[in-house]
C-alpha cells in the first residue's frame, strides 16, 4: 500500500471527524517536507598546519564562514555526536593526539586530554550511529595505519585494530554510512594506490577507485559522501565507484578535517508520524472484521 493510495482511500470517508483527521496529518507532511527541501547542507572544516581553525561550509550557497581558532595545531579530525556536539582531535599523524570539543560560535577549543596510547597520533575522527567514537591513527613505532575506539569522556583508547592495504595502510579520514559501514580517505599516505577504501571489519582495505586527488578526511551528509583536500577543494564522491566530482573550492588553506551535523530529529518524526499515522487507520479501515 502506498502513501498516495492512503489518501486517495481515507479522501472516500465521509466522517468529519475522519476528514479533519486526514487535513492534520496532510499538514505535518508539507510542513515537514517543505523544511527538508528547503534546509541547506551545512558542513565543517578543519585545519591542518600550525593553526588549527574551524569553518562553516553551506554546501548549497557555497559560503564558507570562518568560525574561529581553535589554538591547536593540525586538527585533523573533527565529529559530531548525537546530541551535536563537536568533538576534534589534534596532532595529526605525527604526535600522541589530544582530544578536544569544540565551540560552534567560536572555535574556542575544551581539552578532554591526551589520547592514553603515546603512539595514537589520529588524524580522523567519527562516530557511528551506536556512539561509539572511532579514530585512524598511524602508528609512528610501527609505521603503520591503525584503527582506534576512544572513550571520548576521557580520551582513553579502547582498542586498536591494524590495517592492511595498500602502502602504509594509513587512512587520514574516515565515515560511516547509514548502515554503519565503514569508509576511509587515504590522504596522501605513503605508498597509496587508491584514494578511497571500504575498511573491512578485520582491517582489510578494499580499495574504490583509483587515485585522482589527495582526499584527507570524508563524511556522509544524508547520502552524500563528501571529501575534503589540502587545496580547500571539497569533492562529492561516489561511494561504490569512487569517482569524485569537485562541487567547488572552499578558499581553506590546508583544509583537512570534515564533518557534518547529525540531522534536527524533528523533521524525520513529523514526517515518519504522519505516514504512520495514514496507514494505521487505512490498516483499520480494510482489516476483516472477524479479526480479534
């Protein structure tokens, strides 16, 4: 049963009360899709270089605002939680990390503290979608990439898998998409074949695609990978083929580190409850009535 067909069945009961019922809900759904369409898609950017800076990127009208400093230097990896919070990692690939939140109005910098493995230099950060905050760190003992969950009330690093592929196995960004698998940008890591890899859950990178551009960090927003590079340019990428297609420069100098908001809930509910409401009562409506 579809959404139109739900309508176009409860438009032939003559019930007022029905009738105003089917007008509250046909409301909240053009409520709630005229804010989907009508919402810009907003990123964040980071810095890398001795100055570790936050912007605001509005994909759609392609402005990009400088928010403020953090006062840390290459912050890499930057990522919203749940409750939208931003949380940054600094050091880059070359130091112990520090882990960070970080002031949206300002880019005033909190220390959480020092990543707990000295040889945890992260140079991305992500969280999936049970909260669980992920980092790709390179392992300066080993010299090799290595993927971390860190505790991010205390910096603590919880465990660390190492990576297999092509070069040095570093990748300097990493996303999650909608189902929780997980992606990772290979920077300019050393000995690279690729630019974007499917990271398996024993460490295998599968390689996407070939190598076009230096992507240090990716994220998804809805269902848009995007990816960003050193020359401020930001890319839409192609997650089954890996293929980029450059959207536009943002005028970030060493622009390194991606992340975007966790969606307002309130848009999503209005528009999920009012399907489900149509279908409920179209389910009461048709059911046999020898039903219990």
């Amino acid at each position: 049963m579809t959404f139109a067909f739900a309508l176009e069945s409860l438009a032939t009961m003559n019930s007022p009360r029905v009738r105003s019922f089917i007008f509250g809900v046909t409301a909240l759904v053009v409520v709630a899709v005229g804010r989907l369409a009508d919402a810009d898609t907003i990123l964040y950017g980071s810095t890398g270089g001795t100055d570790g800076r936050l912007y605001q990127i509005d994909v759609t009208t392609q402005v990009v605002t400088f928010i403020g400093s953090t006062g840390f230097e290459r912050l890499g990896g930057i990522a919203f939680n749940a409750n939208g919070v931003l949380y940054g990692v600094s050091g880059g690939s070359g130091s112990q990390g520090t882990l960070l939140t970080i002031n949206l109005t300002n880019g005033a910098a909190t220390v959480i503290g020092l990543l707990s493995d000295p040889n945890a230099a992260v140079d991305g950060l992500r969280f999936n979608s049970q909260g669980v905050l992920y980092g790709s760190s390179y392992n300066n003992s080993l010299s090799v990439g290595q993927l971390l969950t860190i505790d991010p009330s205390n910096a603590n690093v919880l465990s660390s898998l190492t990576l297999s592929g092509s070069g040095n196995s570093y990748c300097a960004g990493i996303a999650f998409d909608a189902l929780n698998v997980l992606y990772g940008s290979r920077g300019n890591a050393s000995g690279r074949a690729e630019d974007l890899d499917l990271i398996q859950p024993n460490g295998v990178l599968t390689p996407i695609g070939g190598m076009e551009a230096v992507i240090s960090d990716i994220v998804f927003s809805g269902s848009t990978l995007y990816g960003s590079s050193p020359t401020g340019d930001l890319y839409s990428i192609n997650p089954i083929t890996g293929a980029k297609t450059l959207l536009f420069n943002t005028g970030i100098s060493n622009f390194s580190g991606l992340a975007a908001p966790v969606p307002e809930p309130s848009v999503s509910i209005l528009l999920v409850l009012a399907i489900l409401a149509l279908f409920v009562l179209m389910w009461r409506r048709v059911r046999p009535s020898n039903v219990l």
